[in-house]
C-alpha cells in the first residue's frame, strides 16, 4: 500500500468490513443481552491491551445507557497484578471470575484481536476464562478478529470482524470493537437512558 493512498484504502476498508458485519448475529446479541437483564444477569467485559481499554469504556456504557450490571477485572489494577505476581497470568481471570460468583445468569463478553490461540500461548488468560465461563453455564459473547480463535470457536455468540488486511487486523479489530458496542448500547431494545449529547 503507497504512503500516497494509505488513507483511501484504509477508509475503504472501514466501509468493506461495515458491510461484511453479521446483523443477523447482531440482533440475536441483542435479544440475549436485553433476556439477561430481565434475569437480573450480569456481564464481564475482557479484554487485554487495547481490548482492555475497550472493556473498561463498555461497563461504562453497558450500566449507564442499558442499565446492565457490568464489570471488568482490568478496571481493578491493584487485584489484577497481584493475581498475576501471585497465581499467574493464565489464571488471572478466571480466579477474578471466581470470586465473583459467575453463574448460569451471566455472561462473557470478550475482546480480542486474536481470540485466544493455546498452541502459541497467546491470550491464555481469556481462554481460561471462557472455559471456566462454560463450566459455570454463563453465555460467552464477543468481538474477534480471527475466525480460528478460541474464544470464536467456543462462544455462543461471537462477532467476527473480518480480516481484509493482515497488517490491519488489530487497528480493525479494535476500532469494530467500539462500533460494534455502542451499537448494541444504542438499539431501542436495549438502551434505557439517552446519552448526554
């Protein structure tokens, strides 16, 4: 891609995967989301790097706009390091969703670029967490950018962002991430109150 046109074919393809994005998945993400808060249900966000930060900013929007109970293990630095100085990095969700008492009621809800990959040991700690989510019957919900991922594979209802450019997933992916949820905060179905703006 020439400097002169990166721009152009960047946009574009904010306008390829917009189109390429499954509404259908979308609207029964909706419906689970909206059946989990008449159960009283709550949902934790995960996420790792920029995913994190994208976590953080959804518990926000998901309690505010959608009056969800939400929370994430990446908003509580002083718990999170001491899980991973103490017990490790691959299980410091999963303890963190312990001791939260996860139950059938919940849900996951996952961002990730590369969704969990346990051959190369990448994102472990999600993948414990999906697994001990399953365990405990909780819904696993997502934004991902790699079908072959874990979390994918073994979510109930995962989007997938798709890969039009390989230098571009992670750039993608998490800026999907964002249009993806403030789209669901932002559906009739599920918003309570109106943003300030």
């Amino acid at each position: 891609m020439k400097n002169k046109y990166f721009f152009q074919k960047y946009y574009d393809g904010i306008s390829e995967i917009s189109n390429f994005i499954d509404k259908k998945k979308l609207e029964k993400l909706v419906l689970s989301l909206k059946n989990l808060r008449n159960k009283k249900g709550r949902v934790f966000f995960l996420g790792v790097g920029g995913s994190a930060a994208n976590s953080s900013h959804a518990v926000n929007d998901f309690r505010k706009l959608c009056g969800i109970e939400c929370y994430s293990p990446v908003d509580n630095v002083s718990e999170l390091t001491a899980r991973i100085n103490d017990e490790g990095w691959n299980s410091s969700f999963s303890n963190w969703l312990n001791i939260s008492n996860l139950n059938s009621k919940d849900a996951l809800f996952v961002f990730s670029v590369g969704g969990g990959d346990l051959e190369k040991k990448v994102s472990v700690n999600l993948i414990e967490a999906v697994k001990f989510g399953k365990k405990k019957g909780a819904k696993i919900f997502g934004v991902i950018g790699r079908k072959k991922s874990f979390v994918y594979k073994n979510g109930d209802n995962v989007i997938l962002v798709p890969e039009i450019n390989k230098k571009l997933r992670t750039p993608y992916t998490e800026a999907f991430q964002a249009v993806i949820w403030h789209s669901l905060v932002s559906h009739p179905l599920l918003q309570l109150n109106k943003t300030k703006w």
